[in-house]
C-alpha cells in the first residue's frame, strides 16, 4: 500500500516531468506569431527555439552539483522558480534577446528536471513500487506535450492576434506555481539524507514513507554509496561498447526528427495548408496519439523487449517520414499529413519514446552507470539542439527534404539495432555485462 507522503512525493517529483514537456512543446503555436512580432526569419526562429535546448544542455549537465549540495528537493523548489521565472518573463518579454534569455533559463528548469525529478522519486519509492513510480515522469512528459497543444488551442479559439503568443508561454506560469507549491510538505530523499550522515532525518524520511525497517534500508543505502564512490573512469577501452550504444541510442532518439516535429507541428500543418485553428486541433490529436501509445510502449517492453520495440519502431517511423516527404515533395495528399504525423507519433512512443531512458541506464555496469546515463542524455539533448535550430531554416529551404533526411536515419538505425544492439529485457547487470564482453 502507497501511503500519502510517498504519493504525495512521488507526484510532486513527477510534476516536474508535465513541465518538462509542456514547456517543449508549447512553443510550436507561437512560431509564426513570435516570428511575425520580432520579424526573425527562419534561421532566428530556429535559434529562438534551441535556446530551451542550449539551456537544457547546461541544465542536465550541471544539475547534479546543486542536487548533491543542497538535495534534490530543493534544487527541485530551484527549478520551479526557474520555469516561473521563465513563463512569466517569456509574457511580458520586451525585445528579441530578452526572449532569448528567458527561454534558456526555461531549459535550464527543462534539462535540470530531466535528471532530479526522476531521480528524487527513485529514491524516494521502495523497490517494489519503484518502476511504477518513476515512470509517472515519462507519463507526466507526454501529458504536458498533450496539455501545451491542448492550451494552444483554447487560447487560439480567443483570436488574440499578435498577444496570443504572450498568453501561450505565459500560462505555463499555473503549472509552475503548482510544481513549487507541491514540493513543500513532502521529506527530503533518505538517499542524500545518508550521504550527508544526517542519520536521525534519514530514519523519520523512510518511515514517513512507509519503510517497514528504517535501520535496514539506512544500511543499505550507505552500502551502496560507498560503493558509488569508489567508481572508475567512463572512458576506457572496456567500455567502448557500451559508450557506443549510449551515444547511438541518444544521438538517433533526435534524429528520428521527433523535437523536430513537436517544436514546429503547427509550422509542419501551415505549410501544408491547413488553418491556424485546424493546425491547432491536428496538433492536440499527435499529442493524444503520443500520450496513448506511451502507455502501450510502457506495457509491452517487458513483454516484446527493447530491441523489437525499437526495430518496429525505426521501420515504421521511416515510412512515416517518407510519407511526409511525399505530401510536401508532391503537393499532393495533404489530408493525409494528420493520419502520418499520428502513426509517426505512435510509432515513436511504443519504441524510442520509452526505450531510450531505460536502454541506456542498460548497459553500463554499476560503477559507471551514473556516469554513462550522463554521456547519453548530453549526446540526446546536444543533437535536440543542433536540429531544432536548423530545422526551420532548411525546410524554407528545401520543402520537405528535412523529412526525407529523417526517414533515412531512420533506417539507417534499423541496421544499427538490428546487428549491433543487444537485447536487455530479462537480463541481469552480470549478465549483460558478460555479453558487452566487459571484464
């Protein structure tokens, strides 16, 4: 049984993932009014956009110095005021640069979220719960992903014109204020309690959340925190294979064009034809689509394992982007960019959408799995960055072959996966490390 303060922790740490996504993909109903206000052309509205992400970069990266020093709980009040500070600057921001600055200290809230959220509820959850509960942050990702389009088009139903953008970034100030609120009257992780040999606090944290033997878990966590300190280098010869699929995994996750697509779906649908209010609606039903087939990912992964997942996933996502391509290529179907752009989207929760996090957290061994998951999402977050920058530029260029670049890499890791990536599901830490031939 969860009792209230391991709920309540749990869903506080897991808020930090709705803004995690809700301030990703919000920005795609305000490209073409935020373009249109500070007259950016497409290589602008590119960087306005990878200014998150260039935040969210420094964020992943550095967040563990503050979730060390000061614990996750607090640095997680920290992120809260950064995304405050963000949305409501972001409101009434003044100039072009201004919003520039705004946006990245957003990413800082977004790349720092990515790594303490879940952390803070791992440590917080007892073994037994403790899958369960960290993946009410990936739920809570692809709700706000839902939740930004959704209030995209609420807020374009009131025709504001050129202010709409204004109010788009500004209400994600609510979630905001509700992330900071939730994370007072929640403990601190017994985890960082140890580490900083402040037993008596750590003793009321687990009891406070249900533990059946305080003493016990206390042990072991001091066990395990020895042992973390004593880990070695990342980059050794022995690891190299492991270091590859991290980076792979991490670097073709973006180059399946999914940030991409959720940064400028409404851009994608205006090109196509549609209207701001019809691109608005086909933006809510990716974000459904998303939402709902995150959830058949998260139940068959266990049951069809990663590696199938991500081989159905690479070959429908290629043939989607193909598809894509054909509709802007040929100027022909464009009813039909909707219907691809929901099966794109389907296709990628059920595979790179719920693999990529846990895959990499895979393969490394214990002593440098830290250090690994680290290298990973850095690789992950650089490449979302370097593509959402570019990507506005190159389609004003050349249509939809930024789409046909993406069907391509897509099957390029279909190959990869298929005679390179070891199978994880249903084997053990020593295991997988026999297998990766890591002595």
């Amino acid at each position: 049984m969860v009792n209230r303060y391991l709920l309540r922790s749990a869903f506080a740490g897991a808020l930090g993932g709705l803004l995690f996504g809700f301030d990703t993909a919000v920005i795609a109903g305000t490209t073409t009014t935020v373009a249109s206000t500070f007259s950016l052309n497409p290589r602008q509205l590119g960087v306005t956009v990878a200014a998150a992400l260039v935040g969210a970069v420094i964020g992943a990266v550095f967040s563990g110095y503050p979730g060390e020093r000061w614990g996750r709980r607090d640095s997680l009040r920290l992120l809260a005021l950064l995304y405050l500070v963000s949305s409501l600057g972001c409101a009434f921001v003044w100039s072009w640069p201004a919003l520039l600055f705004f946006r990245v200290i957003g990413g800082l809230g977004i790349g720092g979220s990515s790594v303490l959220s879940p952390m803070y509820i791992a440590e917080m959850a007892p073994a037994r719960l403790r899958g369960r509960l960290v993946s009410l942050f990936q739920i809570n990702v692809v709700g706000g992903v839902l939740l930004a389009y959704f209030s995209n088009y609420l807020i374009g139903l009131l025709h504001m014109g050129l202010r709409e953008w204004r109010w788009e970034l500004g209400v994600s100030a609510i979630p905001a204020a509700a992330f900071f609120a939730t994370l007072f009257g929640i403990p601190r992780s017994a985890r960082w309690l140890v580490s900083r040999s402040r037993l008596d606090e750590a003793r009321q944290a687990l009891r406070m959340t249900g533990s059946p033997d305080s003493e016990r878990e206390i042990a072991e966590i001091a066990a395990s925190i020895h042992f973390e300190r004593s880990s070695e280098p990342l980059f050794q010869v022995r690891y190299l294979y492991p270091i590859f699929l991290a980076v792979v995994t991490g670097v073709f996750n973006q180059l399946s064009g999914v940030n991409a697509v959720i940064y400028y779906l409404n851009d994608i649908f205006a090109r196509a034809g549609f209207s701001r209010t019809s691109g608005n609606l086909g933006a809510v039903a990716v974000g459904a689509t998303n939402f709902v087939f995150t959830m058949v990912g998260m139940a068959l992964i266990d049951k069809l394992g990663r590696k199938a997942l991500l081989l159905l996933g690479c070959a429908g996502l290629s043939a989607c982007m193909s598809g894509v391509f054909y509709v802007f290529w040929s100027h022909h179907g464009q009813s039909l960019l909707v219907w691809l752009l929901m099966a794109y989207m389907a296709c990628f929760a059920l595979s790179q959408g719920v693999i990529v996090w846990l895959y990499i957290g895979e393969i490394f061994p214990t002593r440098v799995r830290a250090k690994g998951q680290s290298l990973g999402s850095s690789a992950h977050w650089i490449m979302n960055a370097v593509i959402s920058g570019v990507f506005p530029a190159l389609a004003a260029r050349s249509g939809g072959y930024p789409f046909l670049f993406f069907g391509a890499m897509m099957a390029v890791q279909f190959f990869i996966v298929l005679f390179f990536f070891p199978e994880t599901k249903n084997v053990s830490l020593e295991e997988m490390q026999r297998r990766l031939k890591i002595g």
